[in-house]
C-alpha cells in the first residue's frame, strides 16, 4: 500500500545534483512498497525519461509536464499522485534517510496538520562570502533547534517548499483555488524568474481549511547549493523577486499591501541587519535595500493594474 508519493518537479536538471537527490531516496528506511516516486519533467529541453533510469524502485513513474513552471509541474503531480501525503523534493535536494519514515510518523502523530516541512542545511560547492549569511533565508537555507507549529500563517511556522508535505485534500483544494484564480500561478518559479512565494500560498491552503501548519526538527534535507547562487549579482535579483512575491501574496490572500504596518514594510524593505559601524559594507547594504525597495514598487504597480 502506497502511503506517500514523492514528487520530484524538475527542469533542466544538473545530472550530478538529481543522481545525489535520487541516491538519497534508494537508502531511505521507509519499505520502497510503502511510497511512490513521481519525476515531473517540466518542460526539459531534453526529455528525462530515457536518460533517468527508475527501475530500482517498483512504483515509481516519469510525467512529463509541458507548461513552464514549477506551480504547473506541481499541478501534474497533484494530479497524478496516488497516495494521500505528498512529499515536494527539489532536484537538488538530498534526503536524510529517515525522512519519508519521518514523514509518515508525523503525519500519523499530526492528523490536525495540513503541511509541515523540516530543516534545510546547506551544502555549498565553494566556501560561501561571509557577507552572503544574512541571505542564506532567501536561498531556501533554514535551521531551528524545537518543532513549532499552528493554526495560523506565521512565517516561523511555515514550511518551505523544499520537502515540503501536504495532505492530499490540502493539495486538492490549492489546486482547485488556481482554476479560481489563476493569478496565484504567477507566484512562483517560472525559467529564469525567481518568485518564491507559492510554497507560502501552498502551505497557507492549510491554514484555509481549519488545519494547521508547522516545522520539526528532524525532518532534515541538504539543499545543494552551486556558486553562482553565491554571487551578489544572483542575491540582487532573489531578493527583488523576492519582495515582489511576498506583496502580491499579501494581495491575493485579502491583505491590502498599500496598508502593511510600517513595521511590516520595514521588514520588507530593509536588510535583515544593519552594521553602521562597518563602512565597507554600506554600499552593499545600499544595493540590497534598493532590491527590496525595487520589488516592493513593482508589486504595487502590478497591484494597481489589476484594481
């Protein structure tokens, strides 16, 4: 019996990062006849099913999903997941080998949660900057030390996408309020853009229906992290797009952008911390804050248009 499906979204993939993350699922302790692996290929320039070999494991399948977008590529895992958790695991993403039994403990342990996720510990290819630390949130990159959990959308309690579990109701009803509002499609990755604010409106569906959201300890992954993602050039653009998905979230769940708190929008805007006393890096922090500034306009001009 198949109790969880694990879907895998995936464009474009590096080679060597898909071989660590599928490596990482052959050693999980959960029997291989208790869950189902789904590669979504979305869109690849070359399709993956002949070049990824899946014969190791009895329910696993390739989907190939022709609509550009990670919010699409979930869509079709939805869709054509069997089991009633779902498990979204990035192509660059590599599973502690307790994870899936983890999962299916907490789901048992939980049943008043709707989505929860784990840690997510970095591992770099090159030493990273020692400026690029106050960014690492921005890269997916999350640690704690206790479980938290509730009925709200609180940030500490949401989970990130990377591993990210949702009962299959809570997926069903998300997919259902896309079909809605398809305005909701645009909030997160899609080719080269860089929007990161559909996890947050996945795990938020929960919260929606009177279950609750939350993060635990032991559910741990590896986020690989290549060095371009270290480059200040990349970190710009994260954080403007950033930004711009967190206020169009903020819109399209009923909250009026334009009327945040100015503690809220200082949060927004600002770095997460300032260092007068380090002169060597006010210009950074000055480009940093023009990012946030730069995707906060954007998304009220966006937001202007649509009223």
């Amino acid at each position: 019996m198949q109790l969880l499906s694990v879907i895998i979204c995936t464009h474009n993939p590096r080679a060597e990062y898909l071989g660590r993350t599928l490596a990482a699922l052959k050693t999980q302790t959960l029997p291989l006849d208790q869950w189902e692996l789904l590669i979504i290929d979305n869109a690849s320039n070359r399709p993956l099913a002949p070049e990824v070999d899946l014969s190791w494991h009895p329910n696993a399948r390739h989907v190939r999903e022709e609509r550009l977008g990670l919010t699409p590529a979930r869509m079709c895992g939805i869709q054509s997941a069997q089991a009633q958790i779902l498990i979204f695991v990035d192509d660059d993403n590599v599973l502690d080998r307790h994870y899936l039994e983890n999962v299916l403990k907490l789901s048992q342990d939980w049943p008043m949660l709707g989505a929860w996720g784990g840690q997510c510990l970095p591992d770099f290819e090159i030493e990273p900057p020692e400026w690029t630390k106050e960014f690492w949130e921005y890269l997916g990159i999350r640690t704690f030390d206790r479980d938290r959990w509730s009925n709200s959308p609180y940030w500490e309690n949401t989970p990130i996408g990377a591993g990210l579990c949702v009962r299959k109701t809570v997926a069903e009803t998300y997919a259902h309020s896309l079909q809605n509002d398809p305005r909701r499609t645009n909030l997160d990755r899609q080719g080269n853009m860089l929007l990161s604010c559909g996890d947050m409106d996945f795990a938020y569906t929960a919260c929606d229906m009177g279950l609750g959201i939350g993060v635990f300890k032991d559910l741990k992954l590896l986020h690989l992290m290549p060095p371009n993602r270290l480059e200040e050039s990349y970190l710009l653009r994260m954080v403007e797009q950033s930004v711009y998905s967190r206020v169009m979230l903020y819109f399209l769940r009923g909250k009026e952008a334009d009327r945040l708190s100015w503690k809220e929008k200082l949060k927004l805007v600002l770095p997460f911390r300032l260092n007068p006393k380090n002169w060597r890096l006010a210009p950074r922090e000055r480009k940093f804050k023009q990012a946030r500034e730069q995707g906060y306009n954007l998304a009220m001009k966006a937001i202007l248009n649509q009223q």
